[in-house]
C-alpha cells in the first residue's frame, strides 16, 4: 500500500487492477455505473419493503459509500447499500404492511440509529483489541441460526403481500399470486440462465420482468387493478426527497438495534473474501470498516433512511471484472447521489405493483433463511454435536414463533430472543469445552 492516509492511485490499463490503482478517467466511471446497476435492484426494494422513501436510500447509499471510503483512508474496496437485515425488526417494531408507507418511520429511524451506533463501538473495540473476540462470541453456527430466524420471522409477511392482502381484501387474489409467481420464475430464471453480468441482477431484472407482466395482464387486458402514473408525469426531475426525523423508543430500539450483530458478521465476511480476492490482508482495516458502516448507518437512520452495509452485488461485479480500484466507487456513489435528488425516479419507483413486490419478497426473505445454510456448509458446522443442533432448534423456533420476553421494561420479540438466545445457549452449552473441540472438522 502506499505511503499517507490515502492511497497514491497509480494508472493501470489493463490486467487486474488493485485498490490503490486506477483505470483512465472515462473506464472508472463506466465500472463505477456497473457497479451502481449492480446495487441498485436490492437497494431500492429494501426501502421499498419497509415503508421507506427508495429516494433517501438511494441517496443516502451514495453519502454511506463516500464516508466508508474517508474511514478506511481508501484501502477497502466495497459499496454500501440498503441491509435487508433490518426488514423483519423494522415491520415488527413498526406494524407496518410491506410496500405500503411506514406510518410510524420516526420509532424505525430511532432503532436504525441504534443500531449503527452498537455497531460503531463494535468497530472501535475491534480497532483497539482485534477482531478475533467476535470471531469467538458469533462463530458460524450462530452466526448461521440467527440469519436463518430472520428469514423465518418474514415468511407470513412476504406471503401476505404475495397475495395482495389489505385491510380491505384479507384473502388477496389469485390474479396477485399469480403476478407473485411469475416474478419468483422470473428471478430464478435469470440467477440460473442469464447470461455474464446480467445473472449477477436477479432482483432487478426479475422485478422488471414481473412488472411487465403486470402492466400487461392489468393496464392492457383488463385483469387487476392498472398501473397510475398520474404521480410520474407530475414530479420535478430533480429536487429534494422528503426525509424523517426519528424518535427513541425503547421497544423499537431493542427489535432493530440487535441487527448490528447481523452486519459485523457480514461485514467481516465481505471484507475477508475481498481480501482473498486482492491477495491482501485486510484485517487491519476491519475496526474502521465497522465503524464507517456504523457512522454511515446513523446518518442515514438520521434523514429517514436505511440501515447500511456492504453489498456482495459489488463484490460480485468485482469478482466478474478484476477490478479493485477504490475510485470505482466514489464515482458509484456519486452516481447514486445524482439518483436520490430527482423526485420522478421515485415516484416511477413508487409504482412498482403490490404483487411484484410479494414475489421479490418471497425470493429475497427466502434468500436470507437459505443463506444461513450456506454459512454452514462453507464453515463445517458439526451437527452431530448436540451443542450446535440444540443452538440452531431452539433459535430457528423462537425466531418463526416470534417469541416475546420482556425484561425490565424492554420487550424482545422473536429476532431480538433468537439472536440473544443464540449466542447465550451456544456459550452455556460450550461452557468448559476445549477450543480445538469447537472448530469445524475438515470433510472427508
């Protein structure tokens, strides 16, 4: 790495290009719109699911991507954007019905920002005393069961919208499952069968696709109700969004503000395969890594925006392309500023169908359960061992229960028991055992 705070980019025009190199000036802001394209599907929905205005998150993805860059003095390549982690929390601590606004955005926001700032003295520990402690308090199998509660907690939720459920049509319709369904083919189709870049845009693609349907079978054949873009022809191409002040409450604050457990085990994973993938070791940069995410989290939790962290679609593109450069993602998130300042890009947004959503939420949710198996596999977690099957049964079912305890005055739902759960009878059941009988075993 280079001498100074900030990296000396050197140019580099072909081959692989590392995060202290740059490309030439009309290169780096084609790479950095890629990678905007890249983010852009998941960044937009999550928002979208809460309740959230997809402007201010699209704007405050830009602002998180600029200070994560300042933080870690440039050395670490990664996009932040919108984290689906906070979906479930957010909904139950709200009330709020998926795709529909967020009547009570102010609890959310207070939660949000909570959890950055956990998150943030998270980051400040792990850059005073290391990273391996948290290593040792969330090892996969934990890791891997919170996850898998999250998913778990969404389920009724994604299958609610699935069906265009309201307070007016419980039941929903069949012309809504089917649009929902034709969106989930649609995703897996292009994850399966795109080809090159467009299969790293599954969401994005699938949701177009889905809307497609929609506006055919709806504003053209007469089957649903049609797509209005009254909304669209009225509003300003450029202007601010509308952003939220929060309010701090302590039940909202102890659904979201366990979340940040949920990022600093994400984050550390990112940051290693980037690593990996640059042949450098990145670990000292973890402890500024956390904390930028943190800062970057309650800024944007202070506007009325989501919680942030660092995105595989971006690490995905990376992966594709072999290149690193951190530049790539300043244009990105400048890109991304651009885009959360012009009202009609959100007022479009805002006509995304009920059904569409409840399709991608069903891919999406089903996604983060299914990603706790993946943690698994990848780490060898032993399931033969009563230790690490007790932790995940009894944390998969206070997750999908959504089981509630009240302690002091502050009440848990179902994630916040499942993640503390977790973590607690993993380390009751692995009180006195050696270290070595913890790892995971190689296969055979």
């Amino acid at each position: 790495m280079a001498e100074g705070y900030l990296p000396k980019w050197t140019l580099k025009t072909e081959g692989v290009v590392m995060p202290d190199e740059r490309l030439p000036m009309g290169q780096t802001i084609v790479v950095g719109l890629q990678h905007v394209v890249a983010m852009f599907g998941a960044t937009v929905l999550a928002p979208i699911l809460m309740g959230f205005d997809p402007n201010v998150s699209i704007l405050f993805s830009g602002i998180a991507t600029l200070l994560f860059f300042l933080v870690v003095g440039g050395r670490v390549p990664s996009y932040l954007g919108s984290s689906f982690a906070f979906i479930g929390p957010v909904l139950v601590a709200t009330g709020a019905t998926v795709g529909s606004p967020n009547p009570n955005i102010g609890l959310a926001l207070g939660g949000i920002i909570a959890a950055g700032a956990l998150y943030f003295l998270i980051g400040l520990v792990v850059q005073m005393a290391g990273h391996r402690w948290v290593e040792r308090l969330m090892p996969p199998v934990v890791t891997g069961a919170i996850v898998a509660a999250i998913g778990l907690v969404l389920a009724p939720i994604a299958i609610s919208s699935a069906s265009g459920a309201s307070p007016d049509n419980q039941a929903g319709s069949d012309f809504a499952r089917w649009i929902s369904l034709a969106t989930v083919v649609a995703v897996g189709l292009v994850a399966v069968y795109a080809p090159g870049m467009w299969r790293r845009l599954p969401v994005l693609i699938g949701g177009a696709v889905g809307y497609l349907a929609y506006y055919v079978c709806a504003n053209i054949l007469g089957l649903g109700q049609p797509i209005d873009y009254a909304k669209v022809s009225q509003a300003a191409w450029f202007g601010m969004p509308q952003f939220h002040s929060p309010v701090f409450d302590m039940r909202a604050i102890s659904l979201i503000a366990p979340v940040a457990l949920i990022l600093v085990a994400e984050n550390l994973g990112h940051i290693k395969a980037i690593g990996a993938m640059t042949g450098r070791n990145l670990d000292p940069y973890l402890g500024r890594a956390f904390m930028g995410d943190g800062l970057a989290t309650m800024l944007s939790g202070a506007a009325g925006g989501t919680g942030m962290t660092t995105y595989a679609e971006n690490m995905g593109v990376m992966s594709v392309t072999r290149i690193y450069s951190t530049l790539i993602f300043v244009v990105a998130a400048v890109i991304a500023l651009v885009l959360g300042l012009s009202p009609k890009f959100g007022a479009f947004i805002g006509t995304i169908p009920g059904p569409v959503l409840g399709g991608l939420s069903i891919v999406v949710f089903g996604l983060i359960a299914a990603t706790a198996g993946r943690i698994w596999v990848e780490n060898r977690v032993d399931f033969s061992n009563p230790r690490n099957l007790i932790t995940v049964a009894v944390a998969l079912i206070l997750g999908a229960g959504n089981f509630k305890l009240t302690l002091g005055g502050f009440t848990l739902d179902g994630i916040g028991t499942a993640t503390f759960g977790a973590i607690i009878l993993y380390h009751i059941l692995h009180a006195g055992q050696p270290a070595a009988a913890e790892q995971p075993q190689p296969a055979e």
